[in-house]
C-alpha cells in the first residue's frame, strides 16, 4: 500500500438526519488519512445540512455543496465526483457505516484494477445483518451492477463523464452499474471478500423506494411473464445502444463470455434467447445475482434469468 496516495471520499445526501451523523463519524474515523470528504446535498428539507456543516466546522478536509435544485441520485454522485482531487475516490450513502479499515484495505488491494469493491453486510446493525457479496464479472454485469457505496475508484477513471453516462441512457441503470461495466471494459475490477461496511436496511432510502415489490405478485410471475418483458425490452433503443456498446467493445479474445452473451442479446429470435439462456445456466455461479444456484432450482434460476431480469425491470418501462 502507498500511503502517499490521497483518497477524495464523496457523499450524496438527501433528508438523511437520522442516519448521517454515525456515517460520518465512521468516515473520519478510518485508519487511512481522507484527503477531501465532499458532501452534496440534493435539496433536503430537514437537519441534513445542518448536521453536515456542523462537522465541516470541526474538520477542515470536509465540504459542503448544497445544489441549487434537486438533480436526483446519478447526476448528484457524478456532479459530486467531479470536484473529487484526490489520486482514489470511494462513494458514500448517507446512511451506512464504514469499518474503520475500509479504505486501507481498499487502497492495498487496488493494484492497477480502475475499481476495488468489497462485500459487505446488509441489516438493522452489524449483529443483525447478512453477508452480501455482489457478482462483478462482464457477464454478470450485462444485467445488473453492485452497490457503489462498496466501491473505492481511481481518480481519472472516477472523473471521466463517459463513465457514468449509462445512467442517464438506459432508463434501467443507475451510476454504479454504469462504472462498474465501463471498469471491465478498460482496467478491470478487484473484490475484497469481507465485509467493509454496514449498508443499514432503510425503507426510506431511494433504491429501498425503486425496488420496492409488491408480496401480492406469485413467485412464478418472472417465469410465465418473462419472456413478453424480455421481448418488450430488446425491442427499445436503450437496450440496443447497452448490449452494443459491451459488443463492440469486446471480441473473442477480450471478454469473450460477455461478447457472445451481449451479441445473442441483440439478436430478436428464439434461438438466440435459447442459447443465451444455456450460457446463463452453464455459468450461473459468476452470472445468477446472488449466488444462489446451486441444486435443480439454481439450474432453472440459472436459466431463467434473462427472463427473470427484464420481468424485475418491467417497471422502468411502464409508462413508455
């Protein structure tokens, strides 16, 4: 590990008074020096800003920006970013806590990967809570992200705007899974398998609100209704300029998986879905989102999920 290197720590907020205060101790708290803690507020109409100026009194390297009108969460964390200086920059939620060897361990395990993510425990508190660990091959990536408030980034890769501009293209992604797919396609990714922070289970969250579900659907519904979503999906701009761009920029000697998978994914006829369905199951313990394929179910799972995947996404399609 440098210790010469600075890390810029960036936190978006949004009327997180409850939460924000014991974030923010644990980020002045690490073991490793913070270069900068950018804070940008999003508009809240309670204490947050308060709260956060308070600190900025207390410890110099903290900034507060308070925006002059709502940009809501992927064009605040990029705007965020960009004032970043430092060599690394990791992403903060408002309303989790980090361990105190976080960035340390962070910072050590980089190496020359443009993005080093971690596990970590998702729960009320630390003793209530379960280990989450987030695929992050290309593969996996074709269809969802992992969360950025796990994620350390160098500095001119963090800094780039055609990194973050997924988000605001393809209506069914957010900043991190933008970041993530543009890491793999230049210097790669690295995971620490443990740990690093408590992503505290808050219902008022705005990725709590997005993904919220409704317990009345049958558990069966992605299965019979999958394949009209998938369908419905392939059939729109934004999935064509994705699945294109991970095409193009990959070929049979780099991220071979990941180009074959994404050219059967433009492709609109049965074979082809056919096909990516069996790559899916032959390779469901790096692709299938939370690990659970093993046994007949995680075949089918396994199988199933492209069809699964644009079912869960319908709603971003609603109202087209």
């Amino acid at each position: 590990m440098n210790p010469n290197k600075t890390v810029s720590v960036v936190m978006c907020t949004f009327n997180g008074e409850r939460y924000v205060r014991e974030q923010l101790d644990s980020i002045v708290a690490q073991t490793y020096p913070i270069h900068e803690l950018i804070i940008e507020d999003d508009g809240s109409t309670d204490r947050t800003v308060e709260i956060c100026r308070e600190y900025a009194s207390r410890y110099p390297f903290i900034r507060v920006v308070v925006n002059e009108r709502n940009l809501g969460l992927d064009a605040n964390f990029e705007a965020a970013t960009m004032r970043s200086t430092g060599d690394f920059v990791a992403l903060s939620d408002q309303d989790d806590v980090w361990y105190p060897e976080k960035i340390s361990r962070q910072v050590a395990a980089i190496g020359d990967n443009d993005i080093c993510f971690s596990c970590y425990d998702r729960g009320v508190d630390r003793q209530h809570s379960t280990l989450v660990c987030q695929q992050y091959r290309l593969e996996a990536l074709l269809f969802a992200g992992f969360a950025g408030h796990t994620m350390l980034l160098r500095g001119d890769f963090a800094r780039t705007h055609e990194h973050w501009a997924l988000a605001s293209q393809v209506p069914f992604m957010h900043y991190d899974w933008s970041l993530a797919v543009f890491a793999q396609l230049k210097r790669g990714i690295i995971r620490i398998d443990e740990a690093l922070n408590l992503h505290r289970c808050n219902p008022q969250s705005a990725i709590a609100k997005e993904l919220e579900t409704d317990p009345r659907v049958p558990a069966y519904m992605p299965y019979t209704q999958g394949l009209r979503e998938y369908r419905r999906m392939q059939s729109r701009p934004e999935w064509q300029r994705f699945y294109s761009l991970v095409f193009n920029r990959t070929s049979d000697t780099f991220q071979p998986l990941a180009h074959r998978m994404s050219g059967l994914m433009l492709r609109p006829d049965g074979r082809a879905l056919l096909r990516l369905c069996g790559l899916c199951c032959r390779h469901r313990a790096t692709i299938y989102w939370n690990g659970d394929a093993h046994g007949v179910m995680g075949k089918v799972r396994g199988f199933c999920y492209p069809l699964i995947f644009a079912y869960n996404n319908k709603k971003f399609y609603q109202d087209q």
